[in-house]
C-alpha cells in the first residue's frame, strides 16, 4: 500500500505546473470575459455580460464561428470518410501496410508552419506545382486557376487540411480495424456474407469506440483550429479564413496594429470552450443510443 | 492480417485482380501526392531563385546550399534552432519528470478523489488552446517571465501533462502487479519499488511519451506566437513563419524552402526511425 505523504509528494509538482499555468488561465478566461479591458497592464472595467451581447451583433464573430463549424462538418465528412476508406483499402491485403501508414501520417509529424509554405508553393498561380502540373497536361484552363483568391481560399486551405488530418485518423481508425479477430470475417465469409454485409455487420460495430472517440478528437481540433489558416494566410489572413482561434488572437494581439481588446477576445475563448464540451457531450449521447442498435 | 475484403468464395479471380488494381492506384495516388510535394519543396531548396519560377518540373541544375546558408544566417534560424532544441528538450524533460510519479500514483495507489483528479488532468486535452493565449500572458507578464524562454518553457510543461499523464497511467496500469508485491516482500520502501522496480519498467512508455512530445513541442508555434515578443527569443517555427513573411516581398522561394528543410528534417529523421512506436503510443489511449 502506497502511503499518503509519497501519494502527496508524487501528485503535488504535476498539480502545481498544470493548475497554474492551464487550469487555472482556463478559469480565468471566464472571469476577464465579463470585462471591458484595453491592454494587459491597463485597468479593467467591469461591464456584466456586455461583451456576449457585442458578440451576438459581432457580424465577423459569426463568420468565424460559421468557418469553424464548415471546417468541423464538410472537414469532418471527408476527413472520417478518407480515413476510413483508406484504412480499407490499405488493410485489403495490398503490399506495404506499413509503408503507407508511414507515408499517411507524415504530415502530422510536420511543422504546420513548413505545411502552409508547401501548400503556398502547391498553390501558386504562377509558379504553383498545382498549375505547372495542368498546364503541362494540356489543361491550359484550370492552370490559370486562382487558387487562393477570396473566393477559393477558405476550400484551398481546407483541401490542405482535410490531407493532413486523414492521416491522423486513419491510423487511430486502423489500430481499432486491427482488433477485429480474424476469424469474425472467415466465419462471416464462410456463411457467404458480401463485403457490404461484412463491412456494416463486423467492421463498423466492432469499431465503433474507436470511431467515437474519433469524432470526439476531431470536434476538439476542429473548435480550436488556429495554426494551419494562421500560417497559411500569412501577416494578413483574410477574414475568408478566420476560425474562432483566429478571431480571438485578432482582438487581442492584432494583425500589424495591435488592438488589445481583451475582455471581447476572452468572451470568443468561453464560447469555444462551451461549443467543444456541448459537441462532446452531444457525440457521446447520439453515439451511445446508435450503439445499441447492433 | 484480418482484411475486411478478405476474399468471398464467391467473387471472380478477376474481380479480385480489378480490386486489388482499384485499391493499389488509389493508395499510391494519395502516397504519391505526399511524397512528391514534400521531396518537390527540398529539392527546390537546392535552385537558384530566377530557377524556381522558371523551371517548373525540371530538377535543380546544380545544388545552390547557399540558400541554406542565407537561412541560416539573414533568416538567422541559426540562432533559432538552439533555442528550440534547448526549449524543447527541457521543456520534454520536465514534463516527464513531473508525470510519471503522478501517473504511477493515480494508477497504482488508492486514495479518494482518485478518478476525479484523473479526469481532471485528462480534461486539459479537451480545453481549446487559444482559449489560453490572454491568461496564460497575463499569468506569464505577473511571474515577470513575458517574453522569455523559460516562461514558455513552464507553459509547454503545463499543455503536455494532460496526454503525458493519460498515457503514462495507462502504461502503468498494464504492467504486472506481482512485481510490487515481491518487492514490498523483500523489504523494499514504496519510493524504491518506484524507482527501481516500476520506473525501469515504464522505460518504454516513458521514452514514447518523450519522443511525441518532442515533435508535438518542436513544431508548437501558436502559444510561442503569443509568448515571445523579441526576435532572439523566437524558436524555428515562428524564425521560419516570418522568413515565409518575408518571402512576399522578397521572393526568395528557395531560401524560404531551405527553411522548411532545415526545420523538418529533424522530426522526419526521428519519425523515420521510431514511427511504429510514436504510432502505437498515439492509439495507445483510443484503442483499448
């Protein structure tokens, strides 16, 4: 039996690091969203729940917000869809399993700062891999393509995000395809079941932790998104690529000129903690209920 | 392997050939993809500037490492890349040192409040980053530690120990109980069986917890974005973000690329050696 003053001394330095330096900034957030506050070392001015209401009327707040959720939904979709699709195709029995998981994941190994300077150059309309590629196939009309003009920029960046996190859950998807026993598919094939039937009936049952545990990592991810469409618009990312995380840092840090309003930034911060444990808690109920079903 | 097209009795010898054909062009289509456009950005580190926007397909004509060095020292990631390397490395080192006794004690000892202040720890994996990046300034700015190295440091220590503890505690929880017990037996303290029964023990963990915080820590840019003002201060990431700044103006494509080389090599090196071990670590917690 380990005894008190070890459980204390072993717990205390961890606790210490995490409680002051995350939990509680994390508590903080809440506290400094209820004032209207113009720089850090300026005095703060309490105004209730006034920065909420400026939010509700805030026409950008809803852009971020609405940018967040295509990322989270139409990046979800194709991001589940490919990783699960590829975890199939690699595990058909096709030579270097190993190899392509290697290759799959990469991306997430990579500076994101390093990724949005390739997808710079895989862009480029002048230069770009993308046009030098059509053009050089006799697509002389997709290779004049503006790839991140207003309009596209926002479907560019995602096309480069969906590719990086395939990979991410294509291995956690693959490790819980690898669980299924065997002999679950011989005995299924020996009954004379189709692929669909074995696909619907066995893989996706006997996946179906890993798959919600999934969707939770990517709700999580998706709510807190700042790095990539940070780094790949640059010094002055387009309002076409403000996530919430981008918005926040906007209000309080600036683009070129600092704003350093803080109060406003925090209250994006609260909304995107409340967002991410709403999603969580709503993935888990429709989850759970699903699961039953088999 | 239990493949999920494994094959039906009933599917034709050719439509298993047209399957394996669909699934190897499709797979080496999306590897393809990955691997040329990252092998294409090194490459292109090697041109000359007028090369890069000229050249379209063709390989570099010679190899121009002067591009490295302009990185290296205009781009002045030379200064950078120790203050990642050493940032990182305590940062990771610490970490370790202050989640594996708490690891070892939230799955191996019984006290109340157990599965709470496991949660609670696990929780952090779940709070939005930016959420932090006020608070944690203003906590920062308070200790008069804004704008320096160590301060980050301590914050990189703090946003690591939700997934270092989550991991460790269930490495710890896999490892045979029978060991303590003997050891206990043999008259040893609950602070030696820690240190030289189940520490050695937890080795593996341990280093994949290491080794993935290195890479996650070595490409952070988003709090060090926020935290360190000064030019000296800045580690690679946020050295070769403003070097992709300035390439608008200058358009200096190779020079920006030798950046991108000089950055992800590293991790690509580490990840090449210990990619089924990072992997396992990563699914350890999602595949129970």
């Amino acid at each position: 039996m380990i005894r008190g003053r070890m459980i204390a001394g072993f717990l205390t330095p961890a606790i210490l690091v995490y409680g002051f330096f995350f939990l509680l900034p994390t508590l903080f957030t809440f506290y400094y969203s209820l004032f209207d506050w113009s720089g850090f070392g300026e005095e703060k001015t309490f105004v209730g729940l006034q920065n909420y209401v400026r939010l509700w009327n805030d026409y950008v707040f809803w852009l971020s917000l609405w940018n967040t959720v295509m990322i989270l939904l139409v990046g979800g979709v194709f991001i589940m869809g490919l990783a699960f699709l590829y975890t199939i195709l690699i595990n058909s029995g096709i030579w270097g399993k190993k190899f392509f998981r290697f290759i799959f994941f990469l991306p997430n190994i990579v500076s994101v700062v390093a990724l949005s300077a390739m997808w710079a150059y895989i862009y480029n309309p002048r230069i770009g891999l993308l046009n030098t590629a059509f053009a050089s196939v006799g697509l002389e009309g997709l290779s004049k393509t503006l790839w991140t003009s207003p309009d596209n920029i926002f479907w560019a960046m995602l096309a480069a995000l969906i590719w990086v996190f395939t990979g991410f859950f294509l291995i956690l998807i693959m490790a819980g395809v690898d669980k299924i026993p065997a002999d679950m598919y011989e005995a299924a094939d020996l009954a004379g079941a189709s692929l669909w039937q074995k696909f619907r009936l066995i893989t996706v049952p006997m996946t179906w932790d890993v798959l919600t545990i999934s969707f939770v990592i990517w709700v999580i991810n998706a709510i807190k998104m700042f790095e990539f469409p940070f780094a790949f618009g640059l010094l002055q990312v387009p309002q076409q690529l403000y996530t919430l995380g981008i918005y926040l840092y906007v209000m309080g840090f600036g683009k070129r000129e600092p704003i350093y309003q803080l109060g406003y930034a925090t209250a994006i911060g609260v909304v995107m903690l409340v967002l991410a444990f709403v999603m969580i808690v709503v993935i888990r109920r429709l989850m759970r209920t699903d699961s039953l079903e088999f | 392997m239990a493949g999920i097209s494994q094959t039906a009795p009933r599917r034709s010898p050719l439509m298993r050939l047209g399957g394996r054909i669909l699934a190897y062009s499709l797979v080496w289509a999306w590897a393809a993809f990955t691997i040329a456009s990252m092998v294409w950005v090194v490459l292109s580190a090697f041109k000359s500037k007028r090369e890069v926007l000229r050249s379209g397909f063709r390989l570099p004509s010679e190899a121009n490492w002067e591009n490295f060095g302009t990185a290296w020292t205009v781009g002045k990631l030379g200064a950078y890349f120790p203050n990642s390397l050493i940032l990182v490395t305590v940062s990771v080192v610490i970490v370790l040192v202050v989640s594996a006794p708490a690891a070892y004690v939230l799955s191996r000892a019984k006290f109340r409040g157990r599965e709470t202040l496991t949660n609670v720890f696990v929780l952090g994996m779940a709070i939005p980053i930016p959420m932090l990046f006020i608070p944690v300034f203003s906590v920062l700015a308070w200790l008069r530690l804004n704008d320096s190295l160590t301060g980050v440091s301590l914050v990189f220590v703090a946003i690591s120990i939700p997934f270092t503890v989550y991991l460790l505690t269930g490495f710890f929880s896999s490892l045979p109980k029978e060991l303590e017990s003997a050891a206990i037996l043999d008259g040893c303290t609950d602070f030696q069986v820690f240190r030289y029964v189940m520490l050695p023990m937890a080795g593996p963990g341990l280093a994949t917890a290491g080794i993935l915080n290195f890479i996650w820590l070595w490409n952070e840019y988003q709090l060090s974005l926020v935290l360190l003002n000064s030019p000296d201060n800045r580690t690679l990431p946020l050295g070769l973000y403003a070097l992709q700044n300035a390439m608008q103006y200058t358009n200096n494509w190779p020079g920006l690329f030798a950046g991108v080389t000089i950055i992800i090599v590293p991790t690509i090196i580490v990840y090449a050696i210990l990619s089924e071990r990072m992997i396992s670590g990563m699914t350890m917690g999602a595949v129970k």
